[in-house]
C-alpha cells in the first residue's frame, strides 16, 4: 500500500475527514496486532480507540521525511497494547482466566496470526530462520519485553538482542532487497 501522504498532512492540520479515512485504512491491521498482545476483542476495541486518539493527539510528531507512516501508528498501538497488559486492570482481570482464554491461545499457537498477514508482513517473517520468527513474533506481536523472550526461548539476554538486532537486518533484506540496504 502506498503512503497517503496528502490524508497525513491534512490530518497534522486538523481534518476530522481525513483522520477518518485514515482509520478505516489501517484500523483492521492495527485492532489485529492490537489484539495479538491483549487476546481479548474488548480490551483490543478500547486500545484501538485509544491508540487512535494518541495519533490524532501526536500527530504533528510524524514526519514524513523520517519514516512511513503505517510503522509509526503502529509503534503507538503496539506500545498502547504493552502499556495496558501492564496495568493492575489487566493484570487482576486476568486472575481468574476463563476457558475461552485459553482456546485464543491454543488457536494462536506459535504461529503468526492471521491479522499480521493482513499487513503483509507474514509473508516476508515467514521466508526468515525459525529462530528469527520465534524471536520476532515474541518481541513485536506478542508484546514480550526482551528479558521476558529471552527467559521464553531459553536464551541469554544478550544473546537475544544480538540475534534480534540481526533478525532484523535479515528481515530488512528480505522487505527491500539487498539494493536498498
């Protein structure tokens, strides 16, 4: 998908149509990583309505000249995500998990989920090692914090951010090709 640069910028002026139009483009692949991190369809609904107010709050700290725009808005919900499964809400709302909780995440496997194929990143992390998309899903749609994947996959602290930090590049070659880098 093409950056729609002109809805950008006449959402940084404050156009309500814009920013609307914005939402409906990316509200299903963010509610999706959203959802991934929370394993719960209300929490996610009110993470994606707050994540998306946090864009419209913030968004003349976009820059289009520094990134795209779609990793941007979904650094915001991704870390929106984090910050709730953090919470004394969360955490004692999940106390007691009921059994549909646990069928989300037998579902959810150690796969990808479908909603990171509704982006187009699956099928880039799915061409990379075993390890990098273990280390990936993990770290960037499952939410875990390094020390957390690290303790998951059995691996040194240090070792996982190493390997991380190569994942990427790997995954960066694999995206834009070798030319690009």
């Amino acid at each position: 998908m093409e950056q729609p640069n002109e809805l950008i910028i006449s959402m940084q002026k404050g156009d309500e149509r814009a920013f609307s139009k914005l939402y409906t483009m990316y509200s299903e692949a963010i509610y999706g990583i959203i959802y991934s991190i929370v394993l719960d369809e209300a929490i996610a609904e009110e993470v994606l309505q707050d994540a998306f107010i946090k864009i419209w709050n913030n968004s003349n700290s976009y820059d289009i000249t520094k990134g795209r725009f779609f990793t941007w808005i979904l650094n915001i919900a991704r870390n929106t995500a984090i910050d709730k499964t953090r919470s004394k809400s969360y955490k004692n709302s999940k106390k007691n998990l009921s059994t549909t909780n646990f069928v989300d995440i037998l579902q959810s496997g150690d796969n990808l989920n479908k909603a990171t194929n509704a982006i187009g990143v699956r099928k880039f992390v799915e061409k990379l090692k075993p390890t990098c998309i273990k280390i990936i899903e993990l770290l960037f749609f499952k939410g875990f914090t390094q020390k957390d994947a690290a303790e998951n996959l059995e691996m040194p602290l240090g070792t996982l951010k190493t390997r991380n930090r190569n994942c990427l590049k790997d995954l960066r070659l694999v995206v834009l090709g070798p030319q690009q880098i």
